[in-house]
C-alpha cells in the first residue's frame, strides 16, 4: 500500500572522524524508531564499515537501513552513494579501496575512526584516512556506481565546500546523478532559485547528521512509496507509477 515514509539519506556514523562518540548504529536505529525515522542510510566518508552493524542494530524494530557511503571525488566533490544491497555495497567498496590516498588518519586533528558492533561494542579503529579525496572523478565514481545498481545524489550543493556547483561551477550533464541534495541551510523550493545549475533534477534534503542533535532537528524527505527501498525511491525521484518525492 503507498503511504509516506519518512527518509535521511545522509547520516555519519562513529567511523566517520567528524561525528560525533553518540552516532553508534545502535543509538543512531533507536532515536529513528523514537521519532518516526522510517529509512535511514548510513554514509561515511570513504568507508562503510559500520553499515552491517546497523543492520543489525534495526532488526525488530520498523527502520530500514540503506547502504551507503559519502565519497570524495578527485574534484573534492562529496558524493552520496547508495544501493539497495549490502553485497552492492560490498562491491563499491572494493573500488573505493583501490583508489584510496594511501594517507593514514591523523586522531589528533581529524579525530578517531571507530568501527563498532550492532552493541556499540569497539571492533577496531579504522587507520586510513577517510577525510580527504579518492583518486578517482567524478565521472568515474558515478559509472562506477550506476554499473554496480546504486545511485548517486550530489551531497549539499548550496553550502561553500565540497559542493558539486561549488567546485565545479556547474553540474555535468551526463554523469548520470539521480537527485541533488540541499543542506538544513536551504529550502528546497528555494533551491532552484538560488541555484539554477540544478535545472530539472529531484531535489533532497538530509541532516548530514554528525551528533544525534543534527539527526533529530535536521531535515529529511518524505517520499510516497509503496514500501522502503531504494528502487521505490529511484521511482520517487523520477516521478513515476504514482511514486513522488514529497517536501516536507
């Protein structure tokens, strides 16, 4: 039966080395139940570690998980990425792998990458380094995921860095982006005003959460699907069999 479901597309875990100690997947899939969160995605920077522990950390409860990942392109382009399953991802994963900067994390100034458990128990800390660029553009990360099944939504285009308008002046095309995304900065009714670069393509709005405070004040997007999953969404976004990206 089509009804709405609540969705952020865009949210950090404990790997991510700008979140917050709270984002565990665990604390993450408890405050979505609480607050009628019905899809969540998981998108660390560069890596996804923490993915299978929030599925975990969902069984038994009403919120579904999308894989994902928040990639840096060669451009310094962020990049949401998202698939349907946890084996796509798995595959993705291996192409971010070898196009990794090679870099190790520094805790200091960047901050500690923890992978946990469905427990928030500590599995390891992850020692590459997850904020900066892969050695790969955005062309090629696009391909690369269209090729996989997943889909691509250009991470807050309004805001100053890492932006795709920002960085490029303009977006390509004929990368293949399934939507563009707009932080709590912008309405997205306002959006195509204020950046005309993104003519005719969905827009979305996502908390970018780094603390559980984003997460719970941060937007979201409200789509009106038959059930949770990333083709019903895709279809949401392209408008069709009566599938429809409402603003909320």
């Amino acid at each position: 039966m089509m009804r709405q479901f609540v969705a952020d597309l865009h949210v950090h875990s404990v790997l991510s080395p700008c979140a917050a100690v709270e984002m565990t997947p665990r604390n993450i899939v408890w405050h979505a139940a609480k607050h009628g969160i019905d899809i969540v995605a998981i998108t660390d920077h560069n890596a996804c570690d923490n993915v299978v522990a929030a599925f975990e950390a969902a069984k038994g409860t009403n919120v579904v998980i999308l894989p994902g990942m928040e990639v840096e392109t060669e451009e310094e382009v962020h990049m949401i990425v998202l698939f349907e399953k946890m084996r796509q991802l798995k595959v993705w994963e291996q192409f971010v792998k070898l196009h990794m900067s090679g870099r190790l994390n520094d805790e200091k100034r960047f901050g500690p990458q923890f992978i946990v458990d469905a427990e928030d128990e500590l599995i390891g800390i992850k020692p590459e380094m997850l904020l900066t660029s892969l050695r790969v553009n955005l062309a090629e990360v696009c391909e690369k995921v269209n090729c996989v099944g997943g889909i691509c939504i250009a991470s807050h285009v309004d805001r100053p860095a890492n932006s795709l308008i920002t960085q490029l002046g303009f977006i390509p095309p004929d990368v293949g982006l399934a939507a563009v995304e707009v932080s709590r900065l912008t309405n997205p009714s306002e959006a195509i005003k204020r950046f005309p670069a993104i003519g005719n393509l969905p827009i979305v709005t996502s908390s970018d959460a780094h603390t559980i405070n984003d997460f719970l004040s941060g937007p979201r997007t409200v789509f009106y699907i038959n059930e949770p999953t990333l083709s019903e969404i895709q279809q949401a976004l392209k408008g069709k069999n009566l599938r429809k990206v409402v603003r909320q």
